[in-house]
C-alpha cells in the first residue's frame, strides 16, 4: 500500500518525538512491503520564527493534499508572551478546524506493567479501558467574540455549538460505544449551561437510534471525580471540547504518565490527524528525555483508522506492551527496577521488536 503522510514536528518534545514515529513506521513499511513517503511542514512556535505565522498555508495545502497527517506537539515559553493570533496554539486549533477534525479519540487503556506507574491505587486502575470522544472544533476553544474590552477590564469568552455539530460527534460516540462494551457515558454541566442542556437532549434524541448501547448522564465535576475513583466504570465518554481536553490529561494518571496518551483527530470520511495528547514538554525539551510511546501509538492509531491497516497498528501496540513488560521504560514513569531509556533508545527497542518478527515470520516460513 501506498500512503503520503504529512509530519508537523511543532515544538520543544514535538520534534524529538515525531522521528521516532517516522523511524518505526519505516520500519512496518518494510516489514509489510508497504510505501510510506513523507513531507515535513512548519506548525506552532517553529513557524512563527520562519514564517510569521503559527500555521502557513503551504502546511494547510500539504496536510490538505495528504492520506494523514502526523502532529508532535506545539507551544512554548518562548512564545507565550504574544499576541494571541500569533500563538502557537493557534496553529494547532487552525489545523484542526481547516481539516474539520470533529472527532477527538483518545483511548486510554493501562499496560499491565504500568500498574505501579499510576500514583493511583492498583485495585483502583486494573482492567480500566475507556475511550473519550471529545469534540474538536466547536464549544469554547472557537466560539465569538473571544476578546478583551473596555481597555483590558472586561473580557468575553463564547461556548456556541449548533445541533449539527453536537449530532455529528454523539453518533460518532454511539458508534465508537457499539463497537465496544456499548455503554456511553455523556459528561456535561446541565445544570448550568444552556449548551449542556441541548447536548443532553440531542444524546437522548439520538440515543433510540442505537438500542444496544446503555446511556447515562454526568455532570463534568463529579465525573473527573469518578475517573480517578473508580474509571472501570467508564467505557466511551462523550463530552464537548474543552471538558474533554481536561478530562483527558487528567485519565492519562490511569497510565502512569501523560506520554502514554495517543490520539486520533477524525474527519467524518476518517481522514486524520494522529497527535499525542500532552504538549511539548518545555521543562525536558532537548534533553532526549521524552518518553516516544504516545506519539508511536498515534502512529498505530493512523494504520487502523484511515489506512485500515490493522495487523500493522497491532504489530506497533504489541511491540510498545513486549519493551514495556521487558522492563524498559522512559524517567517520566515513576517505576522502581527496569532499565530507564532516552527517547532515540526506546524507539530503537520498539523498532528492533518490529524487525524480530519478520525474522520470527520468515523463520516460521521455512517450516510451513
Ligand atoms: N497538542 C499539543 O500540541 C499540546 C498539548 C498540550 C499542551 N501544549 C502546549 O505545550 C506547552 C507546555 O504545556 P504543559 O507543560 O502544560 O503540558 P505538557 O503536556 O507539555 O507537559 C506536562 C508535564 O508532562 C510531562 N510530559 C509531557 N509529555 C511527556 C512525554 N512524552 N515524556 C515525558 N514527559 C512528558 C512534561 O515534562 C511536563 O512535566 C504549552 O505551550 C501548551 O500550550 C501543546
Ligand atoms: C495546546 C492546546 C490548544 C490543546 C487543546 O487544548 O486542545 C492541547 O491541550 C490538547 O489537548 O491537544
Ligand atoms: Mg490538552
């Protein structure tokens, strides 16, 4: 198969981590006779310096005309102190919303060997699997006027959401929820917010169109409670942009660290955008220290959602869970024995785990 992927490196770990991404999809490339080629482009803070812009269009067009793209992370202390249009944030939120990236998934699914990683009890967060659909381009991240007034003393944020977008990202939910354990969980703040109120109605409207799966309501507060007190009793949570970006950082405890975390940002037609959920990491930047396995599992994201490749997504999630239960792991896992590794080490084990099974495939062969 034949697929042109797009990198946006971005800032600080972003950089570091996309190349082991590239390294091991090189790697299934050639263990599976496939062509993967690749186009870097400039996001975030980096195209800022070069550009003036935190997202070019030469990296729209690139991401426009590619089968999926592959974001590191953006932001940093550099430039954090400019004007808002000028953030690096603000390429990350451009791309999203030019590509329409409606569909946030983020799985979160602990290995066995990072029980003792998580500060949480191990009761607590065995046999926990959840998948948060948050929405992406809608809600308070992009609602108007978003603005200062009356010379800084007054400022103005806007939550707006349309029923088409909130219909789009519920069935995208219940969907994802049938192909599970079929038990969706819907967290909002209806008790404050009128956009709550129509995403509550619309998940009930929508919810006698998927009989098979069992629905119920939470309110944001006490559901980020739930999380860390009980997360096996979550299967898909559904939730609006913003309550999804903080849900999210927060269940990555369940892991044992924030560079587990992969992501898939999905168009309606699954075309994508692949990004781990944390940032660019400015306090270990440059230090090699980066832990490569969220951005590697976004990678295995990429293969089974818009290359339907899932035997290579499995090979690269099977490679990540064997380096872990040999006992390497990165310094951001807080685990006693093992051997700890830089970024470049890790990926070289994740790689070398790929090329032992075509060894192990052409071994077999010879007896078949
Ligand atoms: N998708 C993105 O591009 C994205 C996501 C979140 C934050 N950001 C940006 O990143 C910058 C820093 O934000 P922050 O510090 O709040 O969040 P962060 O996710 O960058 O870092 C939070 C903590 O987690 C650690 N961490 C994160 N990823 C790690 C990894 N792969 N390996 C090891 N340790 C890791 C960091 O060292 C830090 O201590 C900000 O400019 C923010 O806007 C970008
Ligand atoms: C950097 C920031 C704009 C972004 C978000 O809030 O969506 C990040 O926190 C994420 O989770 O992808
Ligand atoms: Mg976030």
């Amino acid at each position: 198969m034949k697929k042109h992927i797009v990198l946006l490196p971005g800032d600080g770990i972003g950089q570091e981590v996309i190349t082991s991404a590239q390294e091991v999809l090189n790697a299934v490339a050639e263990e599976f006779d496939h062509s993967f080629t690749f186009d870097t482009k400039d996001i975030g803070g980096s195209a800022v310096d070069l550009h003036g812009t935190p997202l070019p269009q030469d990296t729209v067009d690139a991401c426009k005309n590619a089968d999926a793209v592959l974001l590191g992370a953006v932001g940093g202390p550099k430039w954090d102190q400019l004007p808002s249009h000028l953030r690096p944030e603000k390429g990350l939120l451009g791309i999203r919303k030019e590509l329409d990236l409606f569909a946030n998934l983020r799985p979160i699914k602990g290995f066995p060997k990072l029980l003792h990683a998580s500060p949480l009890k191990e009761h607590v967060v065995k046999g926990s699997d959840l998948l948060i659909v948050r929405e992406l381009t809608g809600g308070l991240y992009f609602g108007t006027p978003s603005e200062r007034r009356d010379n800084g003393h007054s400022v103005v944020d806007t939550l707006a959401y349309t029923r088409t977008e909130i219909e789009r990202i519920v069935d995208k939910a219940f969907q994802c929820a049938q192909l599970r354990r079929k038990q969706l969980t819907s967290v909002d703040k209806a008790n404050v917010l009128e956009s709550s109120k129509l995403w509550r109605e619309i998940v009930d409207e929508k919810s006698s169109q998927y009989p098979d799966v069992t629905v119920e309501h939470q309110l944001v507060d006490s559901a980020a409670m739930k999380l860390i007190t009980n997360p096996t009793a979550f299967d898909v949570i559904v939730t609006e942009n913003m309550f999804g970006d903080i849900l999210s950082d927060e269940a990555s405890v369940l892991t044992g660290s924030l560079g587990m975390l992969p992501s898939a940002s999905l168009r309606s037609d699954n075309f994508g955008l692949y990004e781990p959920v944390h940032g660019s990491a400015p306090d270990i930047a440059g230090l090699g220290l980066a832990n490569p396995l969220a951005m590697i599992l976004s990678a295995a994201l990429m293969l089974r959602y818009s290359f339907q490749l899932e035997d290579e997504a499995k090979l690269i999630e099977d490679a990540v869970q064997s380096v872990l239960d040999d006992g390497y792991h990165t310094s951001d896992l807080q685990l006693e024995g093992g051997q700890k590794l830089g970024t470049k080490e890790m990926t070289v084990q994740i790689v070398e785990y790929i090329k032992s099974q075509s060894t192990t495939n052409s071994i077999l062969n010879c007896y078949v």
